[in-house]
C-alpha cells in the first residue's frame, strides 16, 4: 500500500494542475466565448480541420447559420470572422481605429526584417509610415500630369512588350500559360517606379525571385496554421516546411531590395528624386525625427509596395484572360467596342476610359465574381469594441470576408450601379493604398493586351474556374493562344529615370 500512498500527492498536484491549467484557460476566454456565437471548437485544433480547402466559402456558409459576426477558434487563438457587407462596414469604417490593428503572429514579423507598414499593428509610428508609403505612390502616379502620364506611359510600354511576348509564344498556334509573364511584367511596373529600373523577361535571376514570391500568400493568407498552432514549429512536418520557406524567401526578397536601396544610398543626390526609392529615403533616412522609423523602414517600405504591387496586379490579369478565353462572345463585344472608339491606328489610352465603360464593368465584374482576394490580411482589435451587439475584446485577431460582401444577393433593383460596391481592396484604415494605380494599371494592360490580340483556349481543354486559395486565390494553370488582330503597335519605352518628373518630396502635403 505503501508506494501508492507515495503516489498520491503527485496524483493531487497533477490534478490540481491541471484544473488550474483548464480554468486559466476558460477564464481568458471567457469574454469571448460568453457573447459570441460558433461553432464547437474542438481541443488543440480548434475549428482548423473544418476550414477546408476554400476557408472564405465555409465561413460564409457558417455565417448562414451562426450570424455575420461569429467566433472561431483556430489552435490557440481565438478568431472573430466579420462577413456581409454592413457588419464589415460598420467594422471597418464606423469602428476603424478599433479595428485598424495587425495580429502579432509569427509569419508577420518574417516579413521585412519585422520593420513592413502593412504587417505592423497599429501605432503613432505606424500611421507615419503609412502617410510616407501613402504620399509616395501619390507623388509617383497621380500628383500631377506629368507624373500621371510618365506611370502611363510606363504600363503602356510594358504591356505592349508583353503583346510581343505572346504573340512569340504563340508561333505556330501555340498554346502557353501566361502566369509567369505577367507576374514580370506587374513587377517591372513596380520596380520602374521604385527602383527606375525594369527587367528583361529572360532575366533568370529576376525570375527565380519572382517565382519564389509566388509563394508568399500561401502563408500569410487567413487560416494559414503556423501562426495559431507555433508549435507547429518544433518537430518536422508539412507546415514547418512551408514556413521555413516562407522564412527565406522573406530574406531573400528583403536582400534584394536591401541592395537595391543602398545603391540608391551611395548615389542619393537631395536635390534629385529619381524614384521612389529615393523619395523614402529622403523621408526616413535624412530627416530626423522622433517617429521611431528607422533607415530598415526604408527597405521596409519599399519591399510593401514592391509586394503588395505584384501578385494582386498579375492575378487580376491572370483571371481576365481566363475569362476572355472561356468568354469568347464577350471578348468580340470587347474588341468591337475598342475598335469602335479607338480605331486601329494607336494604342487605347487611359484618357479612353470613360469612353469604354464596358471594360471597367468586365474588370470589376472579374474582381467581384473571382473575389481575388477573398479575406484581407488578419487585422486584430486595438480596444474592446461591440458590432452588430456583439462584445469583441482588444487583441482579438478579426478575419474580414470580403469574398461574402461581392457574393450576397443584392439589395433593392438590380440596375443600380453595382461597380462601387465590389469589395476587394478593403475599408477603412487599412484599406489598399494602391487602388488607384492598381485600376489605371489593370485597365492599361488589358485594354492593350485585346486592342492587339485575340486569345482563345484549345478546343480540347476546357477552361477551370476553379483556384489554389491563398491571400490570392490564383486561377490553376491554363494555357491559351494569342492572335494578332491587324498590325503590331509598339510604344517606345521613355527614358527611364532621366524622363522621371524632377520632383521636390514633400511627403506631408
Ligand atoms: C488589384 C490589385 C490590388 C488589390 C485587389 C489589393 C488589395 C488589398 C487588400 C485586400 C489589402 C488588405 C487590406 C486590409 O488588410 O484590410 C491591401 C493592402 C495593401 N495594399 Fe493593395 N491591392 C492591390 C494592389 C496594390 C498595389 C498596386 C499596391 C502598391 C503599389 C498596394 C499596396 C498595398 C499596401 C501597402 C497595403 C497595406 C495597407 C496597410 O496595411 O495599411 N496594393 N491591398
């Protein structure tokens, strides 16, 4: 009897530990759990293994049965999901400091060497460094004619070098898949402007890099499990691999631009802004301040516009053939309508866009139907905050389902104008900050691309809708042919940097 007698005060300690373990573990979800509807979380998981392979599409239909407004649980964090368009508005706009934070999640500190605007929570310091980030796209894209039209011509000259691109890839009725040539060509437009430098599509080196990034929204989307399981992290398996790629390509991405900022650095002329580059640096680097930012936010900010310019850019191109290729009918309207306004003699331009409606109506149509970008970077909460009635406490990770705004029913007669209401690019203080070059850009190429080509899939394959879910949701490879339609236009390429508008940055303004 003895040895057990021994046994029993190690037996009490476990349990008593154990119960203390459960209810610390209750009380902190208390608040949550108390006012929230959702579904059983289970142990350990939580609610991961339910997510599926498209998490916007389960938790839409979750919404069906628990609310707009309703708490998941993934491993160890505890996650409001916000669906439907007037839940995720009075979030984001009525309540845009509460929910204007970003989740400390491990993935998000591999980003940048820790010092990105978009993956920072919200802060004094973090305000600043979007303001910076924020004037910079402006004074390079819109700040006045001649900046308008140097980005213009800039995209022009890149989408007529893709035409050419197709046309050689398409020799002999070819088909090929464009995904990799667009994800070039969006870079180049980025890079032009804030490096003053574009890249060959032979470029090898260039298009290792840009393959690697392919990968990075397969991390950083909602529902990825290495930020809500960490210890994920400390025996090998599938999620460890992922993550520790995640983890290189980050500093791979981050060298590379690193380099490219201190080039720019060596030759930094005050008097001279040559591109973006320089314009952070003439904000971060040279004035001092008491804002926190440090020379690593130049890089920092960069790498953001640099990332976040790319993979959106691409896949909204990357879907618009798809669907002119499986739209055949449509895309004659579309080349009818170019050939009507524009004639065949030059190029379509931006200033034909308010002629050529039904192209915007066939792009914002593609971004609604495809909600490319279905669930926003997690954002948290910056103090408690209630929404629809429901309590949500501070530091509460906040997915914001944009894909179920673009996918309710509408509201009242159908013949209002629906195009303002495609939510893609998010609200309130966290919304996009590159919407609007984002939509010159994506207009430009595809207006050119169809002005010069016709495209059309093999009659043996018929085209998927279906995609690889991401922060982006990517079409699967396709393949598709181009045809020239009458003669090749080329645009010359300007000058690069010595045709950049001079400008004197005055980021505050
Ligand atoms: C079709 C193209 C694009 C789409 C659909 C898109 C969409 C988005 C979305 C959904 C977010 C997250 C908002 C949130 O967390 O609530 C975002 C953030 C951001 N976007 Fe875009 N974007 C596009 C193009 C661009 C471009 C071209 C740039 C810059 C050159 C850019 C710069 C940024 C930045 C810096 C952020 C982070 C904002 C922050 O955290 O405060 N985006 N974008």
């Amino acid at each position: 009897g003895l040895p057990f007698l021994v046994k029993i005060p190690a037996l009490v300690a476990s349990f008593v530990f154990l119960f203390c373990l459960e209810a610390c573990l209750w009380v902190r979800n208390f608040r949550l759990k108390r006012r929230l509807p959702g579904p059983f979380a289970w142990p350990v998981v939580g609610n991961a293994m339910q997510l599926g392979q498209m998490p916007h599409i389960t938790f839409a239909k979750l919404a069906k049965k628990y609310g707009n407004v309703y708490q998941i649980r993934l491993g160890c964090s505890d996650i409001v999901v916000l669906n439907g368009d007037r839940a995720i508005r009075e979030a984001l706009i009525l309540h845009s400091t509460e929910f204007a934070g970003r989740p400390n999640f491990v993935s998000f500190q591999a980003v940048s060497g820790g010092k990105s605007m978009t993956f920072t929570n919200y802060s004094k310091q973090w305000k600043m460094h979007r303001k910076i980030a924020q004037s910079t796209i402006r004074a390079f894209s819109s700040a006045n004619s001649q900046t308008k039209k140097a980005f213009e011509q800039q995209v022009v000259a890149e989408a007529t070098e893709l035409v050419e691109i197709f046309l050689k890839l398409s020799a002999q009725g070819q088909y090929f898949n464009p995904a990799h040539e667009l994800t070039v060509a969006a870079a180049n437009v980025i890079c032009a402007l804030c490096f003053g430098k574009r890249y060959g599509h032979d470029d090898v080196e260039f298009r290792a890099l840009l393959q690697k990034l392919d990968k990075f929204g397969e991390t950083i989307g909602a529902g990825s499990l290495v930020d809500v399981m960490p210890w994920l992290q400390s025996f090998p398996n599938p999620v460890r691999s992922m993550f520790n790629n995640f983890k290189d390509l980050n500093q791979e991405f981050f060298g590379f631009v690193h380099n490219k900022v201190e080039e720019h650095r060596d030759t930094f002329d005050p008097e001279v802004t040559r591109d973006m580059s320089d314009a952070i640096i003439g904000v971060i680097d040279k004035v001092d301040s008491d804002n926190g930012l440090t020379k690593g936010h130049t890089e920092g900010t960069v790498s953001d516009l640099i990332g976040a310019g790319l993979d959106t850019v691409s896949t909204a191109i990357h879907w618009i053939l798809l669907l002119l290729a499986k739209h055949p009918e449509i895309q004659t309207k579309l080349h009818e309508l170019l050939d009507k306004v524009v004639g065949r003699n030059r190029l379509p331009s931006v200033d034909d866009r308010s002629s050529l409606a039904y192209l915007d109506a066939f792009i914002y149509e593609t971004m609604r139907f495809t909600s490319f970008v279905p669930i926003t970077i997690p954002h948290s909460t910056t103090s408690d905050v209630t929404i629809e009635g429901l309590h949500i406490p501070k530091d509460t990770v906040v997915f914001i389902n944009q894909w179920s705004v673009n996918h309710e029913p509408p509201e009242g007669s159908l013949d209002k104008d629906l195009t303002n209401n495609v939510m893609i690019f998010s609200a309130g203080k966290r919304r996009c900050i590159g919407n609007q070059i984002a939509k010159v850009e994506i207009f430009l190429f595809f207006a050119i691309l169809l002005h010069q080509c016709s495209f059309e899939k093999s009659a043996h394959e018929d085209l998927s809708l279906n995609c690889t879910y991401g922060l982006t949701l990517k079409p699967l490879n396709y393949k598709i042919t181009a045809t020239l339609r009458g003669e090749l236009l080329k645009a010359v390429w300007s000058q690069q940097s010595s045709n950049l508008p001079r400008l004197i940055y005055l980021p505050m303004c």
